[in-house]
C-alpha cells in the first residue's frame, strides 16, 4: 500500500525496536526452551503438546489475528496467519519446528539442557538454535517490521507452520500439508530451520538434496553351510553384497547405475564461482566430518559434492557371523542398506527404478534378492534470480551489513514436501551457525546473530511485498 | 614276525570274531553314548571327564597295556598304547575325539539324544558317528586282529589318541601334541573321523584343506557422519570393505590376492579322472549344499573346488546400521571376516604375508584398517603311492569287497598339527555317510557300516607292518 521508508532510517527504527525489547524476547523464548518438548521420547508428550500451546498463545499475543493448534497422529504443529491489509500482497508461508532433540545432562552438559543459561552472547538450551531460537526471531520480527513501518497488519500475508515432529522424521507432516494445503497456500515459503556458512559470513542457502533409501537383501543357501566342505564351490551371498555395492561406484567415484544421472540441473558456472567464494578450509571441513581424507566424484569440489551431486552411500551393511572369534560359514543371507541423495531434476521414483533394474542385473545365478525402498524425499532448488531470494538476500545483507553469500545444503528436509504440495519455491532464512551444537550437548545459539535474523526478517516483508508488486 | 595268514582264511576269521562279539561291541558303544560329552557346554564338563575315564577303562579292558588320562587346560584327552612284540614294527597313531556336539531333544530328535536307540539297520545318538562310533571300532579291531591272526599283541606298535575338544576347535590339542611329542611318536597316523562317499562308495580321504582366517577392520571418520551433510565427500568404510571384498576374486573366481596360489601342488591327471570317476550327482550336491547354483574357481569341477583348491570365502561382514527401517550415516567402521582353506604347498605364514600386504594395498586413502589372523590350520595331503594310504585301501576293500575310491575333505581338522608334529602321514579311515547327520539331529550310524570299520581295521595292522617291513 504505502511506498516503504528510506532504507536508513527504517534500519536505525528496527534496530531500536529490538534494542528496547530484546529482554522480554530473551526472556519469552527462555521460558518457552524449558519445556521439554521431545518429539521422539513418549514420556514427553504432553511437553510437546505443552510447547504447541504455549507458542500459540505468544503468537497470539503477539497479534497473529488466527492462530490454531492442529493435531495430528503423533505432535501437533501451531498455524498462525496474520493478512495484510493489502489483499493483493503475496503470501508467504515460515515453516519451522518445536519439537527439540532428546538431551541430559549425562550427555555431557555443562548446564541443565532445559534450564537455560545465558554465557556471554550465548545463550544455551536443546533448541536454542534447533529450532526454537529460529522460529521465534519472527515473533520480534514481525513487530519489528510493524513499528518501523507504522504499519497495523504485515506487509505480506504472514504464514506460520510450526510442526512439532520434525526431530522424528515428520512422519506425518506430509499428510498435515496435504490436507490442510487450501489454508497453507502460500506464493513462498521461507524455511528457518537452517543455519549459514559462519558467525562473519551470512549466507542464504538455495536448496537441499533429496533423498531415496532402500534396503537390499541378498539370498544365498538356505542356510549357513560349512565353508570347508562348500567354499570355493557355491555362490556366497557376503560376496555378491559386496561386489554389488564395489560396482555402485565407477573409477571416478560416480555412481555407476544406469540413468542415475538422467535429467539432473547442472551446476551453472555462476553457482560454481559462488560456491568456490565461500571461505572454505580444508583442514577444518575435514574437522567437522571427523575424516581424515576427501573422496568423491571427479571433476567436482567438496562443496560441489555435499551440495549439488547426488551420491550413493552405505548405511549399513550386514551378513553372516559377525562376533568375536571366527566361524566357518557360508552365510545364508547378507543385506546393504543404501541411500541416494538427490539433486535438483532427479525424479526419485525414477532413480528407485534404475536402482531396482541395475540391481537386478548385478546380482549373479544363484543368489536370490530382495529390494525395499522407503518414502523418499524430493530435492529442492530455487533458482539465484529468484526474486524472493533476492528479498531474502537483501533483507540479510542489510542486517548483516556485510555480502551474503550462497550455499546448499547436503541434507535433506519436509521442506521439499512443501515446495511440491503447495507449488511454492523454498527460501531459506536461518541465522545459526556450525558451532551452535545441533543434536549435541550444549547447544546454543549467538545472541547477536539471533537478533541479526530478527532484523532480518523484519526487514524481509516489507522488501518481499514490494518486488512482488514490481512483478506483478 | 610271523607271516600273515591267508587273505581269505583271514577274512573269514575275522568276520567269525565280528559276529560273535557283535552284541557287546553295541552294547559297549551304547553305554559310551550315553555320557553326554560335550565339551562346548560347561555344565558338561564333568560328563567329558567321565566319558574319558569311561573310555580308558575300555581301552585297558581291550587289552592295551598303558592308558593314560591325559589332562588339559580344557578337557582330558585318553591315549593307550600296545607294542608290538616285533620292535622293528612301524608305530602307527590313531586318531579320535570322545567329545560331542551339543544336543537336546527340543532340536528336532525324535529319541533322547543321549538315550541310544536302534531302528533297523541304524544306530541312533549324538555321536554316533562323530565320533564315539568311529574311536570305537577300533577296540573290536585290534581284538578281531589278534583273534584272525593267533597274535597276542598287534602286528604294530599301536597308539591311540582320543581327545576330548574336537569339537570346541582342539583349543589345546596343538599344544598337548607338542609336549607330548615323543609319546605320540609315530611312522603314520590314521584319522577315524572323516566318512566316505556313501553306503556304496567305500572311500579313502587323502587330504583336507588347512584354513587361515582373519579379520580385517576398516576405520573412516571417528563416529558416525551425517550422509546428507558428509555424503558423497569423504571415504565411507562399509563402501571401502565391500570394495576389498570384491576385489578378492577375479573374473574367473580365483583368489586375485597376488602370490596366493604360489608353490601350490597342482592335482595330476590321474588324481583328476579319480576325482571324476566318483559318481557325483550335481543336483543331489547342491541339495546338500543347500543352494541353487555352482560357482567357482574357473576350469576345475565342483569336487576339484572343494578339495583341491584353495579358496577366500566372507564369513561374516559388518559395517554401520542394521536394524529396521533407514538411519542416515556414513558408519565410522566397517569389518570382514575373511576365511582362506589352503592346499598342499601353501604355507599359512606366507598367505597371511600376502593377504596383509594385499589388503594395505587395496584400502583408500582416509580409511585406517587393522588385521588379526586367527591360529591356521595346515592342509595335509597323502600321496596316492604312499604305502601306508595303499594298505588302507587294501584293507578297506578286502572289509567291502569293492574297489575304493580316493576322496579328499574340503574342511581343515587337528589332523594337520599330528602330521606337522609328529613328521609323519595322515591317513584317513572313517566309515560315517553323508546322512548319518553330523552336528544334527538324529544323528545315526550305520550297523553294517560300522563293523565294516571293525573289518578294515582287523585287516590293516597286519597289511601295514607287512609292507613295512618290505619297504625297510
């Protein structure tokens, strides 16, 4: 509606609004990370339907005119939607999560895991930055970006999914987002459950691989059979598992199924040089992937790899007899699980059939196999000059103060349930950084960079609605 | 000293003798069988002792002059001695095992294990066959040898060795054989604890592999990694041992591990067309190998595989997850339990050199690995023109009445320690068929084929000191 303030003084009107209510902001996420809300431990059930109720209430108080708790057939998730006063603004969805890791302090915790403590700039608790820290920093947002535009209701039409499953797997998000695609409609989604390169390098990551998972089983004799009175004279299937998966992978560490390739978003030349910006250290990426060498297909850097080449590992692999001290067998049955990461342009449902073909040649007379492939999840991608990325990019760089750069992630997440339920791209806005501990002890998350994602997205709607009206 | 009697004048004595203590001989056995030796199970470790004593009682009963308890840091072990009168004769050892495999009705026996039953033709118990009934025939033996020939002590120096943890892996056999060396000292040693080819098809084992086992350990990252994040940069251990395994055979299933088949005893042409002219059935083999196809080493027969070559199997391989459903990580550690059965030339330390510097060529950079070789076993092997492997078979079909072939035993057995120890042949005399159920239940042995035993040994002292003393 109104043509948005000088960039300046907007950036001093937020930074003033979070400086006067940073206290009360700290104060209401610590009493929100105190419940325990352990998605995957029965015994906190109630702590996670406690956390639901809680964040709707705040989200009320915080203005959002609709606020609902939907249940599901495990946790619930919080909606909140709060419209613009602009019915042609566009609508943007945040998807985070409530639900918080297990922890104890036996884990190793300096502190109680859901007492929290502030040290320095730090403030820790399970779910300081995984992901409470992150989907609260647009409660202030929110308010933020009212105060410093003088406005009553967002310049967007402000979505909010909240689900409380995430640290099991969402098992039922998929089914939630289905059903409840109409109210979830949204011409963005902005996911903060992610975090960036480091605490001097903002970033905006552009998309998370898919996944595809199976497990394959190979059958041998019909049971164990001596090894000296049968070796050398039968299939065994210990082998034909291995063999198996030493030809997933060519000469130069590219997964060798048939079609495994076929119809995948090459990197462009401008996401490479992006890519190769980053301030990568070897030596310290090796660190945090506790390796002690780098292995991958030819042609490609690590980020390269991690972020925009599907793979093919081994999670597991079993057969025979596997205790102390030896046993002469023949095994019966040996089995491997695999999973595929997947990049942008890859179908999973085609993959699992290139899997299941080449397997089916692979596997040699006399061995008989099994394969099962569980849900996957698709990859997601948004294109660099996507223009709600570049919202998000300058939203950041204003808080930020600094370029943003960008990166992907290796892993995979619901968001890509939503960007193919509701047809809507996927940002990412998320303020957290490596050494935040997510899943470990000690979590934690930098206040500053805590209430960088707060001016952040205070600056984000305002930005949002007016290059949408540009476009449209 | 005194020239044999008439082969058929002898026969027919000896069966004479047979018949008539026929009754007792079972009667004996039985009340043997119904000690339940087993030496893996602790809480038959007294049972063990018992059997022993039990034995040795018999063994002085028989008419051997010394028998001795022989204690281990395990189970006892028995042996008996009984000189020829001819100082000159050959001293030949016997060997035997009076401890059994586990058994309990709840398995599948359709009688008491330990409660010996005859149907028809059959003798059924846990160990049966394996081995009290083959330790056994040779105490009906040596008295039908002295009753056919007049004698009153064997026409060689004859020794017995019966131990008591065969099957618990003879862990102190190797070293009860070693510092009771010049006990044991013996010009030949025969096995009765081997079979033959069936009912039909006397046969006499001419060698058995030796077995060289390890374990080999491969480390990636020092705790598992997150596949999303990780994936598809860094070596994965389970993806690096299946890689080794694969890389163990060639396309011609050979063992591609550079110097294993070195020095290796070829098989003849006539040992080949001996192993051919065995009438082998593919199906009925597979049958017992409970599998549905062959493979193997290229250009040798299924029974060339078994017996006379030397192969690398998997006996077990583990890496990573594998309970239900998927976990996503690169597993900080793989294994592979690899077993190696060795032929007549190989020589375990040399294969355990080549295995080591194999596999430390094989493992990628950025995947730590160990290997721990278990104690070998070597493989023993008689030539067919032994003169000793020649009175067996003379005595074997003098008691069958038919020509016997030359098979070999694909497992490894303590035989090889005697043969290493003692520097002398072993020779192999059982009388066990492939049905008689080893290790399973209802476990039987055949009558008749049992006093065929008692036969062939009647006959052989007398046949052995003769062309040894034409040989000396």
């Amino acid at each position: 509606m109104s043509k948005p303030v000088d960039n300046a003084v907007s950036t001093v009107r937020v930074r003033t609004y979070i400086q006067n209510h940073r206290a009360a902001f700290l104060d209401d996420l610590a009493e929100w990370l105190r419940i325990p809300s352990v998605s995957a431990q029965p015994d906190h059930a109630a702590d996670v339907r406690r956390s639901a109720d809680w964040l709707a209430a705040k989200l009320r108080e915080t203005g959002f005119p609709a606020v609902e708790v939907w249940a599901t057939d495990g946790a619930p998730a919080v909606f909140a939607h709060w419209p613009s006063e602009d019915p042609d603004a566009p609508t943007v969805l945040v998807y985070g999560h409530h639900d918080v890791q297990p922890a104890g302090r036996e884990d190793g915790w300096d502190t109680e895991p859901f007492e929290p403590v502030i040290r320095g700039n730090r403030l820790h608790a399970r779910g300081a930055a995984d992901d409470k820290g992150q989907v609260f920093f647009h409660t202030l947002g929110v308010r933020a970006h009212l105060a410093a535009t003088g406005r009553t209701a967002p310049a967007v039409h402000l979505k909010l999914l909240v689900e409380g499953e995430e640290e099991s797997g969402s098992p039922h998000f998929r089914d939630l987002v289905e059903a409840r695609a109409e109210r979830l409609a949204a011409d963005a989604v902005i996911v903060s459950d992610t975090g960036m390169w480091s605490e001097d390098t903002p970033t905006v990551c552009t998309g998370m691989r898919g996944l595809a998972e199976c497990e394959i089983e190979l059958y041998g004799p019909d049971q164990d059979i001596h090894s000296g009175s049968f070796g050398g004279a039968v299939p065994n299937p210990a082998t034909a598992v291995a063999r198996l998966v030493a030809a997933l992978h060519d000469e130069h560490a590219r997964v060798a199924v048939p079609g495994f390739y076929e119809g995948i978003t090459e990197l462009t030349d401008r996401e490479r040089e992006l890519f190769a910006e980053l301030p990568f250290d070897e030596s310290q990426w090796l660190r945090t992937a506790r390796s002690t060498a780098l292995h991958g297909e030819a042609g490609h850097t690590t980020l390269e790899r991690v972020w925009a080449r599907p793979t093919a590992e081994v999670n597991g692999i079993g057969g025979g007899y596997q205790g102390p001290g030896s046993k002469t067998i023949i095994p019966s049955s040996a089995m491997v699980k695999l999973s595929f990461r997947l990049v942008a342009g890859q179908e999973p449902d085609l993959v699992e059939k290139a899997v299941r073909a080449w397997v089916a040649e692979q596997v040699p007379a006399g061995i008989r196999h099994e394969i099962t492939f569980g849900a996957a999840t698709r990859p997601c991608l948004t294109p660099l000059e996507h223009p709600a990325l570049q919202s998000v990019v300058r939203a950041m760089s204003r808080a930020f103060e600094q370029p943003v750069h960008f990166p992907r992630e290796g892993g995979s997440g619901p968001a890509a349930d939503l960007q193919e339920v509701l047809g809507a791209p996927v940002l990412f806005l998320g303020i957290s950084v490596p050494s935040d501990g997510w899943h470990a002890p000690n979590e934690k998350v930098e206040i500053d960079l805590l209430l960088k994602g707060v001016e952040t997205a205070a600056h984000l709607w305002g930005d949002l609605a007016e290059s949408w009206r540009e476009a449209h």
